[in-house]
C-alpha cells in the first residue's frame, strides 16, 4: 500500500514530461519541483513574518493563510519566469494553473501527511534526513501534485 502510494505519482511524472509534439522535455519536470520548493520556502517565509490566521491548527499549528496565499504569489511568478525563459513556451497562462494546482496540492499534501503522523503519534516519519521529519516529509508535495497536474494535462489535451 505504502509503496503505491508513493511509487504511482512517480510513475506518473514521465507523463508529465512529455512536452510540445509529444517529445520528452525534462524542463517541464524540473520546473515543476522547483516551483514545489518555491511554494514550500514561501509559504514558510510569508506565514512565519505575516501569518496570524491559523490554516488548520488541529492538523499543523504553524500553517498560516497568510503563508498559504504567499506560496501561490510566489510560486504564480516562478512558474512565470521560469515557462518564459527555461521552458521558453509561448504558453505562460497554462504555468498560472499549475502554480495553482502545486500550492493547492502541496499545502494538501503536507496537511495530509501532517494528519498521519499526528494519528500516528509520532513527530518525524523517519531518521534518513535528521531536521526535516523524514524522507516523507520532502516527498509529500510531490505525491500530491503529480497526479493532478497529470490530470490537468489530461484536460488539457482533450480539450485542445
């Protein structure tokens, strides 16, 4: 169960990089972490500055809305600076989505994982990275977002 948890939005991100006439652009790929990192610094910055309003303090007591919407400013303008002059596409509305899906669902993923770990009762989900709580905790944005920005790209397809 675990390993498809994990393994499925992996397998999914050779879909995701399948770029302009189905040709295999890693570019796509690698701005899709980096925005996730964007998202994850900012919304740390923003909420631990300016943060008043508790996001879900049952769930994760140090997320703040105020974090929360300065992850999706922030990852909205990495995803445009970087679909204009990495990805070089001509397409930039398309990345103003896909922040959106990232913070959405990488804030998603992190409460989710949050909640796990609190019914759990424990404070880290493992020891292979000392200070970041554990090697799930760096992956959790990516298993959420993969497979929504998959399916937006699904959409996307069929519709155009």
């Amino acid at each position: 169960m675990l390993i498809g948890y994990i393994v499925i939005p992996f397998i999914l991100t050779n879909y995701i990089t399948i770029g302009q006439k189905n040709k295999y652009n890693e570019k796509i790929l690698i701005t899709i972490f980096i925005c996730i990192w964007t998202n994850d610094t900012f919304a740390y910055l923003v909420g631990k500055n300016f943060g008043k309003r508790k996001l879900f303090p049952s769930v994760s007591p140090k997320k703040t809305i105020e974090g929360f919407l300065g992850g999706i400013i922030f990852t909205i303008i990495c995803s445009m600076l970087l679909s204009k002059y990495y990805i070089e596409t001509k397409n930039s509305y398309i990345w103003i989505v896909i922040a959106i899906i990232i913070s959405i669902f990488s804030t998603l993923g992190d409460l989710i994982e949050s909640k796990f770990k609190r019914v759990a009762e424990i404070k880290d989900s493992g020891n292979i990275m000392p200070g970041h709580g554990g090697i799930l905790d760096r992956l959790d944005s990516i298993i959420f977002v993969v497979p929504f920005i998959n399916l937006f790209y699904l959409i996307l397809y069929y519709v155009s």
